[in-house]
C-alpha cells in the first residue's frame, strides 16, 4: 500500500506545458511570457480535499503574474448548484472544481466555457481529456482518474482470473464463503455491474470516434438480452444476490470471506489489513469488460472577467507534476497528468487503477444520463432478486428510458 509518493525526484520533476491562449514556462534566464495579471483577482472554489494543492499552486501563478488568487472553502455537494445558480447572474468563481459528468449539465445551462489546451492534450490520460471534451471542444483541465477494477486476496488468490467462470472457480476452490464479491441492493447498483454489461456489447449509449456520447441508446438488442439473462443466471447460481450490499460486501473482503471483490479505491483505507492486487474486471460476454472512468478536474465559468488568467493558472500551474501529485496524496485518485501518473505508479496498487482506467470508457456526461439511472439499477436488481423476467425487464426498461428522452 502507498504512502507519500511526493520523493524529492518528483518534487524536482517539471514539465512545461503551453496553451493557446496561455502563457509558457519559459527556460531559467529568459523572460517569462506568463500573462499580465496586476490588479486582477482569479476566485476559486475548492472542497477540503483540493485546498492545500490548489493554494500552493495559487502561490507561483501569483508571483508570475502579479495577479491574486482567493481561494473559496466550500462543502463538494454545494459547488454544483451554486454554480449554477450564481453563473448566470454574474457572480461564482472564475474557476471550480467539479467532475466530468457535470459536463453536460453546465454546458445546456452555459455556465462553463471551454479551455485551450493546446499541444498539452497529449500530455494527459487520453481517457481524462475524452470525458471533458464536447463537440469537439474540451471544457475542464482534468487532474484525477477513478475506476473501479477487480480487487484481489493475494493469499486466496495468487492469479489474476482471466474471465468471470474462472474468477468464479477461483472463488469456490478458496473455499471461502462468496465466491466472489460484487455489491447489490434493492435498487441495483448499474455503475459497479457496468463492466459486466460491456461485456457482453451493450454500452449505456453509443460513442463517437473522440470518445464523446451520442444520445443514442445502445444498452438494448442481443447484447443488453444476454446481460439481462445472465444476470438471472448467476443469481439463480447464488453468484448474485440483493442482499450483499456495499457494507456487506466490504465487510465480507475484508475479513478474508472472498478472495475478489468489484469495487473502487475508496475501498482499501478497510483493507488495511489484506495484501492485495489490483486486475482487470474478467468478462463475463466475452467481450472487453470496461468500467466507467469518473475524472475529476476544473472548469471555467462562461462570465469570468479574467478567462485568459484562468486558462494559464489552470493549464501552466495546477498542469504540473508538483500539483497533480499533490491532489493525488490528497485524494488517493491516481493522476489525470502522464508524468505525475508515472511517479504515482511507482505505487503497484495505483498502478493497477491507472491500468485498468486507461481502457475504460468515461461516464457519459449528457443530460440524458437522468432518466438511465432513474430505471437501470432497479431493473438489475428486480432480474437478480427473480421479481422479473430477464428479456421482458430489460426490453422495457430501454423502452421507458427511451420514451423518457424521446
């Protein structure tokens, strides 16, 4: 398990990045190109976990370009409504953290406005730039990756399975008491079944080729009746069950009652205790099983005043190894920024999140995402618990989402 990564070789680590609209680090003795930002004030909002990297980072933006910097505390679950409430009257930060999947709903409402990244794209996770970007345009500089994966009991365990039925073996020759760990409820829980359902070719919608969503559904056909039967299957099998929720589910793991469990990173602080190993999810169709990646990043609010200083603070100064490493030690969440993900993965667990994330595919960020999740899980969950016909459930469930989003 990691601890502080942030070694003196990463702290010493630098990586000029430029920007469009942007200025550059420039080589030591010449002079810097950084914009002109006397008198002017950048606001941004941050929760707790973020402060301490973002004020740092705020601390050479200010002596490189004269500007100030007010960093605003605020609880997470606020930033997103305030936001979207005080935006459009003129008020809010110049820049907010957020989450990739905000996206859709800040650009229908037009409180964010796009950045420029320039040449710098190529410096990040392709994943993590594809989940901000829209219409071709990309709306948030990203700095976090997070994914789930299969976490494993190298003692239960010593191999990673290949696919599902062997997990499963694996599982039953360990003798413990679940096979294998996936949490369930009453209402489903699609956004950890997700990579068992790509599995099997039914992504939740259909993508184009820069990764963006397009509202078409594609959950439904051959691919979302086969996921729907197996769900069936393995629950009759005892695999499945609505009675392993999350607190049982980790409870269980951590007391070496299954060597697998799906789940994420906010899952190892209860693992204190196992020796495990991070793998790819094994498919269950035969097809690859991808997870959704959430990325966590910053915005830039459609009415700042200072758009030019925001885009250089964000992309020249919280674009860095320093700072990404730093939210990383915050957060736990492996970095958006390649240099820093490679310092970080010096770290096997962190390294196996970043693995299994870089062929995963980001939450869909559309508005439409509403009425999925509003009958998803619940039709999962009415399959798995026998309350449903597998092929009849799934069938209506893609016909009321789709009614839902015309």
């Amino acid at each position: 398990m990691r601890r502080s990564i942030l070694t003196a070789a990463a702290l010493t680590a630098t990586l000029a990045l430029t920007a469009c609209s942007g200025g550059a680090e420039e080589p030591a003795g010449e002079e810097s190109s950084a914009p002109d930002g006397a008198g002017a004030t950048l606001t941004v909002w941050v929760d707790e976990t973020r402060q301490a990297a973002v004020e740092d980072a705020a601390t050479g933006f200010e002596e490189a370009t004269g500007a100030q910097v007010e960093v605003v505390l605020k609880n997470f679950e606020d930033i997103r409504p305030d936001f979207l409430a005080q935006v459009p009257t003129g008020k809010g930060p110049d820049i907010t953290v957020g989450a990739h999947d905000w996206l859709g709903e800040l650009t229908t409402n037009g409180v964010v406005a796009p950045i420029e990244l320039g040449d710098t794209a190529d410096a990040f996770e392709p994943v993590s730039v594809a989940a901000f970007t829209q219409d071709g345009q990309v709306y948030g500089l990203p700095y976090a990756v997070e994914n789930i994966a299969l976490i494993r009991n190298t003692e239960l365990a010593p191999e990673a399975p290949a696919t599902w039925d062997d997990a499963i073996a694996a599982g039953e020759e360990a003798g413990t008491r679940y096979p294998l760990l996936i949490q369930t409820s009453t209402e489903g829980d699609p956004y950890t079944y997700y990579p068992l359902q790509t599995s099997f070719g039914a992504p939740v919608f259909e993508q184009n080729e820069d990764g963006s969503y397009t509202p078409e559904l594609a959950l439904g056909g051959e691919g979302g009746t086969a996921f729907a039967q197996w769900l069936a299957e393995q629950a009759e099998a005892g695999t499945l069950s609505t009675d392993v929720t999350y607190d049982v589910a980790v409870a269980a793991f951590a007391k070496g009652e299954s060597p697998f469990i799906v789940g994420g990173p906010w899952m190892l602080e209860q693992f204190a205790d196992v020796d495990v190993a991070i793998d790819p999810i094994p498919s269950a169709g035969g097809e690859p099983a991808q997870p959704f990646v959430g990325v966590a990043g910053f915005y830039v609010s459609a009415q700042s005043e200072n758009a030019l200083l925001a885009n250089d603070f964000l992309v020249n100064h919280m674009a860095t190894p320093e700072a990404q490493l730093a939210l990383y030690e915050a957060g736990d969440r492996p970095p958006a920024l390649l240099e820093a993900a490679d310092t970080a993965s010096e770290d096997p667990v962190t390294a196996g999140f970043r693995e299994v994330g870089a062929d995963a595919v980001p939450m869909p960020s559309l508005p439409e995402m509403g009425a999925v999740w509003a009958y998803w899980g619940v039709t999962e969950a009415a399959i798995i618990s026998g309350k449903s016909e597998p092929e009849a459930a799934w069938q209506k469930m893609v016909d009321d989402i789709q009614g839902e989003i015309g």
